[in-house]
C-alpha cells in the first residue's frame, strides 16, 4: 500500500472489457478524428497564430507550427501505444498508474483539471468575445455589465475590477481590460462613452450549460454536434487558405526570418531565437488533441481507433496551421497581426477577400465552442476514472441508467467551469494550462520507454516507432517548453501541485482500490 502501487495490465484490460455499470461504446475512427480537430482547430488558429507571428517570429512562425506539431507529434505516438494496450478513459493518469505508481498517476491526474477544466473556462471566455462581437455586427449588443466577469488580470499579475468602455449606441469604445480603474474610467469619459463595470460573463455561462446538457444525454449526440461544427470550421479555414493565396504578397514573406530585435526590457524577439521562443506559446493551440484517449471507453474498436484517432487529428492540424500561418503573414505585414482578431486584420490588407471576415468570426465561434465541448468532455471521464480507482468520491463514477454518460461527473465539471468562466480572472491560467499538459505529455513519453524495458513481452496493437529515440525526443521537446514557462506560471503550478498531493495524502492514498486490496494480502 502506497505512492508506488501500480495497476497490472492484465487487470486495466479486464477493466476496459467489463461493459457491466460502464459507458456506452458507439464512436468509431471518423469520430474520434473529428473530436481531435475539434479541440486542436480554435484559438490557435484564430488568435495565436498572428501574435506569435507578431512578437515574436515574423513569417518564420510556421516552422514554430513545425517545431510544435512535432513535439506533439512525438509525444502522440506514444499516447497511440498506450491507448492502444489500455483502452481506459483516463488517459495520462491510467498510463502513469500502469507504469509509474499512484502517487505520478494522481500528480498527472491533477495536472489534467488544469488542461481540461480551466482550459474549458478560459477558451468559453474567448468564445464570449467572438460571439458577442458577431452579435453586434448585426445590431444586437448585450448589455456589456453582463458579457464580462467582474474582476480581470493587469500587467500579468495584479486583479482588479473590470470595466468595459461602452459608447452610446451599445458597442465598446476601447478595451479597458487592460487598465487600472481609474485610467478606464478616465479615458473611456474622454471617448465620449461610459465605462461599465462587470458582474457576470453570462453568454460564457450559457454556452458551458448548453454542452453540459449535451455531454449529458449522450456521447453519440455530443460527437454528431462536434462533427458539425468541425465541418464548419474547416470548410471556413480551406476557404481562407484556398483564397488567400490567391492574393499572397510574397515582398511580405522577406526576411522570411526576421532579424532579432532587442526589445527595451532587454528580451529579443525574432531571429532563429524567436522562432524557437514562438514553439511554446504556438504549442497551446495543440492543447486537446490528447482529449481523444478519454474517450476509450466509447470506441467501438479502441485498438485501432484510437490511434488512428489521435495522429490522423494531428497531422491534419499541423498542416492547416503551416498554410494558414503562409497565407497569413503572407497577406499583411507580420507586424499588423498582432491584434485580438488576426485572421480578420489579415482579410482586412486585400479588399477583395472582405466577404470572407464575416466567415471568420462564424468559423471562430464553431471553432472555440467544439474545443470547449471537448475540454468538458475529457474531464469527467478523467474523474470517472479516479473515482472508480477510489482516489475520488464515487459519486464521480456515477453512470446515468440511461444515457450511459458520466452524469454526475459532468455536471460537477459543468458547474465549476460556469463558475470561473462567468466571475473569475484568466489572464494567469493559458500558461498554467501548458504546464500542467507537458507535465502530461513528457510523462506519457517516459512511460512507454519504461514499460518497454520492464515488460517487453505484452501484447501492443500499435507500436510507438524507434523506442527509446521518440520517447527521449517527446519527453525532452516537452521539458524544454515547460522550462519557457515564466517563473510566476512555475510557482502556481507549485501551489497547484502542493493542494493536490495534500488531497491525495488526507483522501486519495486511504481509500485507494489498489492500496486496500494490497494491505488485505498482507
């Protein structure tokens, strides 16, 4: 009984072919590649595209797309072996229990609410600011009081009070979430507008409670939806590319490397150093594709699908960020790209492609709402998975008698989500997110190289080739981009990590399934 227990293989198979209280096997390979595209293609595609361009990279940032898609790359193909061998819905976490012990598999678990949960929460807040955007277009403005939450991030680290700079006839002034109270209320009067304080994000809220429901009745339903929407984004997305390069500026793409600048605060940007500093900040809009092998307990033919599941969504992902990156900075000047709507501010530098912009905010709304579905679809099969460990309460492994869907699961994620998504400030936790799923990613790559070693002899549907080579290449490109990570980011996720080892201390390690059944053997 303790940190280092491990699950036996033998007994995760058995646990993945008892259909008895389990969930409802019905997705197949197209579903599974549907729902990796669903939660890659969204702000990546859409926002950090132009900003990484812009600060950091120029035209270069493709080969960061390159840089990152191989990482993920890397570390996919040894999440495809393991998903392959344990067809589990807990992802990293079973994996790390099967090769590692408790204690790893419970630090990952817990690193995985910060890649599913917050990530939920935070893209939902994106979503927000696209659709209401779309909505005042066409003359509907919601009341700016209730399209924002009431506290936001300054200069990185200070809270303060968030207020929106709103003119007469309903649309914002100026973006006054970057200010202090008294700047806002100062500038926005000198707009000629009035500066509204924030009490709840409530078109973010509405959006998290509609999937809910939907993760809820079925995830059937719920994948017929995301494969809708994804078709939507990508016939939107190859419209782009398609024509955008009709009208590419090739002056644009030189120095296709920009030289490096010193910027004032001694940093650089650009330069071959800024195409490896834009790696890790373009790494985010991979963040999900893992979000596939939570959904193992419902493929129909996990060993194949999964995989195919898991690479085919990556490969198809990188190529489309490599073209759109081309055509983006290809189009305008990376310089100009540097703003909240860079696909937009592309469009907007050749006239003839302005039917498109409107295009854009629709594919940015179906974009960002399929990586949330799949977001709140991960995290309560990574519960379900605990809970039935014993490591969580076991009303996270709660299955509803008719949907066959972790109800009681979701609706907890569900509600938690509406809640920082609606009240609480975001400006800390993209970077949280990350690290949180490298720690995943470089865990999942050392765990196959170890289970290699210790047990060369289990049966292994899809094989992780040049083993230890891809392993050592994903753990080590994963690491790399966790050291990026700014040294605030690496004390949260101290206080995040130090919460979880003292729930897993106080609750986890005295009700854990394996630790019971081994301290009875003694």
């Amino acid at each position: 009984m303790g940190i280092w227990s491990k699950k036996s293989i033998v007994a995760l198979r058995a646990e993945a072919d008892s259909a008895e209280g389990g969930l409802k096997r019905t997705l197949g390979a197209l579903n599974l590649t549907m729902l990796g595209i669903g939660a890659i293609i969204g702000a990546g595609i859409f926002v950090l595209t132009g900003t990484a361009a812009a600060n950091f990279a120029g035209p270069g940032v493709s080969l960061s797309f390159v840089l990152a898609g191989l990482a993920c790359l890397f570390a996919g193909l040894c999440y495809a072996e393991f998903a392959s061998m344990i067809p589990i819905a807990g992802s990293a976490y079973t994996y790390s229990y099967a090769t590692m012990g408790e204690g790893v598999a419970w630090f990952i678990g817990w690193n995985l609410v910060l890649e599913y949960l917050f990530a939920a929460s935070t893209v939902a807040v994106g979503w927000s600011g696209y659709f209401s955007a779309m909505l005042n277009e066409v003359g509907i403005h919601i009341p700016a009081a209730f399209a924002s939450a009431p506290l936001t991030v300054i200069n990185g680290h200070e809270v303060v009070r968030a207020f929106t700079c709103v003119g007469a006839d309903g649309g914002t002034l100026m973006d006054a979430t970057t200010q202090a109270a008294f700047v806002v209320r100062e500038a926005c009067s000198a707009a000629g507008g009035t500066a509204v304080e924030g009490l709840i994000n409530l078109p973010a809220v509405a959006l998290i409670l509609a999937l809910t429901f939907l993760l809820v009745r079925g995830v059937q339903e719920s994948a017929t939806f995301n494969n809708i929407v994804v078709a939507i984004k990508m016939i939107i997305v190859l419209l782009v590319i398609g024509f955008g390069f009709m009208y590419v500026n090739t002056d644009n793409w030189s120095p296709f490397i920009p030289e490096m600048v010193t910027n004032p605060d001694g940093s650089t940007k650009y330069g071959m150093a800024g195409v490896l500093r834009a790696a890790p900040v373009v790494f985010f809009s991979y963040i999900g594709f893992d979000a596939v092998s939570t959904a193992a307990q419902e493929a129909k033919n996990p060993q194949r699908d999964l995989p195919i599941g898991m690479i085919a969504s990556l490969l198809i992902c990188t190529v489309l960020y490599i073209l759109m990156s081309l055509v983006m900075t290809g189009l305008a000047p990376y310089t100009a790209l540097g703003v909240p709507h860079p696909v937009s501010a592309a469009l907007e530098a050749v006239p003839q492609l302005k039917w498109l912009e409107y295009l854009v905010n629709i594919g940015a709304v179906a974009g960002l709402s399929s990586v949330v579905l799949v977001m709140l679809m991960g995290q309560p099969r990574i519960f379900y998975t605990m809970s039935r460990d014993g490591l969580l309460p076991k009303v996270f492994a709660k299955v509803h008698p008719v949907y066959q869907t972790p109800a009681a699961s979701t609706w907890i994620v569900g509600i938690i989500a509406i809640i920082i998504a609606g009240f609480f400030p975001l400006g800390l936790l993209g970077e949280l997110v990350s690290g949180g799923t490298l720690a995943a990613f470089a865990t999942v790559c050392i765990g196959v190289w170890v289970l290699r070693a210790r047990s060369p002899e289990l049966e292994r549907p899809f094989k992780t080739p040049l083993v230890p080579l891809v392993p050592i290449l994903g753990a080590g490109a994963t690491l790399y981009m966790m050291y990026q990570l700014p040294g605030l980011t690496w004390a949260l996720l101290g206080a995040w990590t130090a919460i979880g080892m003292t729930t897993y201390f106080v609750y986890g390690m005295r009700n854990s399934t394996i630790g019971k059944q081994e301290a009875s053997r003694k």
